[in-house]
C-alpha cells in the first residue's frame, strides 16, 4: 500500500499577518508582564523604564519570531544580550558583596559561593553516595542557591531538553556572539571525533570529582571564571588554575567560535551540555528533518552551529542528541523540511503549530529567567551612566 | 576480620579513588565483560602488591612515614606522577594503535597480552600507594599489629574488603557495543592523565602546592 504524504510544508507557511502574529503573542505579552512585574508597577521611574524597555524587548522579539517565521535570529538577540547583561550584573553583585571579583578562601568556608548549573553533573554521584553536595554554595536562601539552580534545572530539562543550552544558559550566548561576527568561517574542516571531547570531560569530571569531593570543572577547567567569579590568586596551584581557564576561554569561547562560526565551547567542551544531550531523549521537543520534502542541499549542515547535523542525521530525519534547538536549520531549510516537531506526532503536519508549542515554552523559559538579570543589568548600565559607577 | 570490616566500611571511597583510573582504561578498551574481570584481576592484584608493600614499611616504621607530610606528599606524588604517565601514554601513544595480534600470531598476541597485562599492573601498584583516607586509617592500624605477618594479614583482608566495591566494573563492557566510549574512554584517560600530573608534579616538588 502506497503511503500518502500530506502536502509539503513551505518556509513562507510559517510567516504569520501582523494581526494574526499579534494574537498568537498576546500569551506571551499577558505571562511576560506577569512575571516581568512579579504582579506590581514599580513606582520608582528609573525601575518603571527598565521594566517597560525589558519587556518590550521581549515581546517585540517574539512577534517577530511569529511574523518572520524566522526563529535564530530573534532567539540570538534575546540570548546574547542576556549573556552580556548578566556579566555585567553579576560582576556588579560581586563588587557590591566582596568588593572584587576574586573568591576569598573566607567565602568558599561559609559557603557563599553562587551555584551555577554547570556543577550539577559533578554534584549529583557524591551526593548520592555522600549526602553532601561538593560545593561551597547555600543549599537554600542567599545569591543563586543550589536548590534554586536544581529545580531550574529539572524545568528546563522536562520543557526543552538541550534547548537549555540555546535559551537558557547564561553563558551560551558568549560563544554564539563571536561565532556570528565573520561571514565565513576562515576553519571549515573539523576532525568528528573532537565531538566526543564533552562526554570525555564530562567522565573525567564526574570521576575525578567523585574521588576528590571536589568540582574539578569549575577549578581547573571552567572557562567562564574568566568574566564572572574566580580565586584569588594565593598559590602556585591557584595560579596555574588561573592561566588554563583564562587560557580556555580566549581559545574556546572567543578564537575558535570566531574563526569557526560554530559554538566551539557548548559544542566540543561543555560537560553539562553532553549530559543535557541525554535529556533531550526524553524531551517532548526535537527537531526533524522530513526526507520527503528534503533536496539533501545540506544548507542545515554547514549552518548547524553545533555539529548536530550530519549526512546520517539528514539521512535518518533526526539531528544527534547534541541539537541545541536553536532553529537555525529550520530556518535555513529553503524546502521547510527542517522543523520543530512534539514527539509522538506525524512530522509533515501542523508544522506552525509546532513551532508556536516549542516557542511558548522555551521563550517564555528565557524571559522569565534572564528578565530578572536583563533588568538588573541595564539597571546597572544607566547607573553608570548617570552616576558613574555600577554598584 | 578486622581488617575486612574496615574495608567493607570504607570500599566506597576507595573506589572512588581507583575508577578515575580503571573506568576510561575498561572504556577505552571495549573488552567484553569476561575480559575486563580479568582486567579488573590484574589491576587488583597490582594494587594488592602496593597494599602489601606498604604493610611491610608501616609495620617497619610504625606508620611514621605517613605522618611526616614532606615524606608522604613525595610518595603520593610519585603515585601520582606514575599514573599520569600511564594514562597519558594510554591516551595518546596506545590509542589506535593495532594490537600486533591482529596479524594472527601467537607469539605476537602474547606480546600483546604481557604488556597490557604489566600496564594493568603498574596502574593497580599506583593506586595502591596512593593514600585515599581508609588506606591512611588502615597503616595506622596496621602499624599498630604485633608482628610483620599480622600487619601482612591486616593488609590483606583490608583490601578483600575494598575490592568487593569495584566488582562492577568489569560490567562496562556491556557497552562495548557503543563505538564511541572507546574514543571517550582514551580522551577521558589522557584529561584525568594531565589532572594527576599537576597534583603529582607540584607535590613532588614540595611546599609549592598547598
């Protein structure tokens, strides 16, 4: 019996009218202001401005998402700014609290150090097997607790899978910023084996963490300590710490995005994002490539900033479990077989709707986390302006 | 028993303490999981020699050796040094590389055998002198026994106790089917190699490493 294909789903079906891309934003426009505003208008004009400036942000993002019917672009503007606001606002908490950004020895005894999500893979087989979680940060209360960062975590990973690292990560966007700068990558050719470099890190990590009750990524290998938090240089080991994960930065998350235009540091280095690849097997989004409607142009190939896209993928209609969900193959795809898919569903049909499923969630996951940091961080910055200093 | 009790209380930790080096090895490998018990075999019996060595010195000195801070970092550097050779000569220098026994020769595939074999070896011995906090708690006991042979003895079961935790390693070669562990196995070898050389490196060279 002869299987029968709905009709091919074509890039400009995804485009929307003004009115009709305005009524599929006003969910977002109501949940945004809601959450935004925690439920009340700042009387105090400068916060009343930035809220205002934050949330249009936002929302003109996401009807523009909907009416382009473009996803990368207005993702990558919303990722990047938030990767950049939330340096500034961190380094400010962090003048505010110490009065440097350097980890005293006093800090890492009384646990204040903030927890990020990239310690979770290292945290979780001590704490089975010890009860104790390796790392020098509140469990509850204080600046970014550990509990706080757990169950972000966890809602992330059931809403988005490895979208996380596309919509969520707060570093992410640093690398994704420098790998859009040139127009063409000066390095095409990578060895596909460097793929499998996050799982190695990702055991090393986790067994040397485990024999040491230490986070070993985030002492010796961490290439964001650069712009954020690290130890103040009070030994030879410290100083040695200091010159790799500077080292790894300038190399991971400026120089080889650069000359790549790919996501060198998410892709090929990051343990979290290897684990958070197993999470996307049990997520309800992924991306399908539809091999009716494919004409093997390979365009998602070469654009795929994360190495997710391989002739095999092509060939199967699914991405590897590496896929951050970014959208720039399915935008990119000139037939519209690349595309947003929920699990369980034909891939040939409903592809808007989609789409807009996987939008809601992940957007609305991006502004509410990064809402709170974007408006501290443009806080900060006309506070600079108006008065000179950030803090 | 007392020694054995010890070790059963405290085998966690000394897995811990073995599986950054024995896990990429059995990985990197892709043995079946009858080839990685005798693997695991030739490891522990390395590691039992390195028990029993040092039995003899904490009997010999009354754990002195041990307390002495300069003394013991010069020793666990040395371990250390001598396992970060080891796995980054695994990770860069024997991956890939075609075992001579593919050719079919016996006398090659003995070669072959024997090396892997002293490699194996050589590993267990390093991780045996390494002190993990229970092996620091079993030379103070040790060094506590009467005689030589009771130290020997304390050793032993002590490390019976330990080496119940790491049977289930040799069940990673249930994923032996998964090409690419054996790459990620090699590649973990050679970052967990270049961790262990700083620590043992800076211990060696003294109070540098605090």
């Amino acid at each position: 019996m002869m299987k029968e294909h709905p009709p091919h789903a074509k890039p400009s079906e995804v485009r929307q009218s003004p009115g009709k891309s305005f009524l599929y934003a006003l969910p977002m426009m109501l949940l945004t202001l809601m959450m935004l505003s925690g439920g009340k208008i700042p009387a105090d004009p400068q916060r009343l401005f930035v809220l205002a400036v934050t949330y249009l942000f936002f929302n003109v993002l996401f009807f523009l998402m909907i009416h382009t019917g473009k996803t990368d672009r207005y993702r990558a503007t919303a990722f990047i700014t938030y990767a950049i606001l939330f340096i500034v606002s961190f380094i400010s908490h962090m003048f505010e609290a110490r009065g440097s950004m350097s980890l005293s020895q006093e800090k890492i005894i009384l646990c204040e150090v903030p927890f990020c999500h990239l310690v979770i893979p290292m945290t979780l087989i001590p704490a089975a097997f010890t009860k104790t979680i390796i790392f020098p940060g509140s469990i509850t209360g204080g600046f970014a607790s550990i509990a706080s960062m757990f169950v972000i975590w966890i809602g992330a990973s059931l809403s988005m899978g490895r979208g996380w690292c596309s919509w969520g990560c707060f570093f992410g966007g640093l690398d994704d910023a420098f790998s859009r700068i040139l127009k063409k990558p000066l390095i095409r050719k990578i060895d596909p084996r460097w793929n499998y470099l996050p799982w190695a890190v990702l055991l090393a990590v986790v067994l040397t963490a485990a024999a040491f009750l230490s986070p070993t990524y985030c002492e010796w290998l961490c290439p964001f300590k650069t712009v954020t938090e690290f130890q103040a240089v009070t030994s030879f080991k410290i100083l040695v710490q200091t010159i790799i994960f500077v080292s790894l930065f300038i190399a991971l998350v400026i120089v080889l995005p650069l000359l790549t235009k790919r996501r060198i540091q998410c892709s090929l280095f990051c343990p979290f994002g290897a684990m958070q690849g197993l999470t996307n097997r049990i997520n309800a989004f992924d991306v399908r490539i539809d091999p009716d409607s494919c004409i093997n142009c390979k365009r998602c190939m070469t654009a795929c900033p994360t190495f997710s896209v391989t002739e095999e993928s092509i060939r199967t209609g699914r991405p590897l479990m590496s896929c951050m969900k970014c959208g720039t193959c399915v935008d990119v795809c000139p037939k519209g077989a690349a595309s947003f898919h929920v699990r369980g569903t034909p891939v040939a049909v409903n592809r808007n709707i989609k789409r807009l499923l996987f939008l809601y969630a992940a957007f609305l996951f991006l502004a509410i986390f990064s809402g709170g940091t974007i408006q501290d961080g443009l806080s900060r910055i006309i506070r600079l302006i108006t008065t000179g200093s950030m803090i | 028993m007392q020694g054995f009790f010890l070790g059963l209380s405290s085998g966690a930790v000394c897995a811990a303490y073995c599986a950054p080096v024995l896990v990429p090895y059995l990985l990197g490998e892709g043995r079946s999981v009858l080839q990685n018990f005798s693997a695991l075999l030739q490891f522990l019996l390395g590691r039992l020699l390195g028990y029993l060595a040092f039995a003899v010195f904490a009997w010999g000195i009354h754990a002195s050796l041990p307390q002495d801070i300069a003394h013991r970092n010069l020793l666990i550097g040395a371990a250390y040094v001598l396992l970060a050779g080891l796995l980054i000569f695994y990770s860069f220098f024997k991956a890939g590389r075609a075992c001579p026994s593919a050719g079919g020769q016996e006398i090659d595939h003995r070669l072959c055998d024997s090396r892997s074999s002293l490699f194996l070896l050589s590993m267990g011995l390093a991780t045996g002198l390494n002190f993990c906090p229970p092996f620091l708690l079993a030379v103070v006991t040790a060094a506590d026994q009467a005689s030589l042979l009771q130290s020997l003895l304390f050793f032993l079961t002590f490390f019976l106790g330990t080496s119940v935790f790491l049977i289930p390693a040799p069940f990673l070669g249930l994923l032996r089917g998964f090409s690419p562990l054996h790459l990620i196995g090699k590649m973990a070898a050679g970052l967990i190699g270049a961790y262990y050389l700083f620590l043992g490196t800076t211990m060696l060279a003294g109070g540098l490493y605090r």
